[in-house]
C-alpha cells in the first residue's frame, strides 16, 4: 500500500471515528520486532516496508 493510500485510509478513519488518533513515536530499536503481531500496522512498518534515510 503506497502512503498516500495509507494517508487516504487514515484521513477516512479519523473523519468517521471524529477523535484525535495518537502518533506512536518510537525507534526500530526500541521495539521487540519479535513480540508484535505480524498483522499489525507497526510490525509491516519496521519488517516489510523499505527504509528510506534521508540527508541533507
């Protein structure tokens, strides 16, 4: 799913829920890959999507 999908997905969400959703701020090495469930959002984030690092 390409992030504007995703974005598109979220902003549909937040709209029909009308409440504030919370940002999870936290870092690949804070979090216990192994511990999540390999069907949530984060788990697909940190395993299954490419990072991409940018510079400046």
């Amino acid at each position: 799913m390409s992030n504007s999908s995703r974005f598109e997905v979220l902003g549909t969400a937040i709209a029909r829920l009308k409440e504030h959703i919370e940002p999870l701020a936290c870092t690949p090495e804070k979090v216990q890959v192994e511990k999540l469930s390999k069907a949530s959002f984060l788990y697909d984030v940190l395993v299954r999507q490419k990072t991409v690092e940018y510079r400046l």
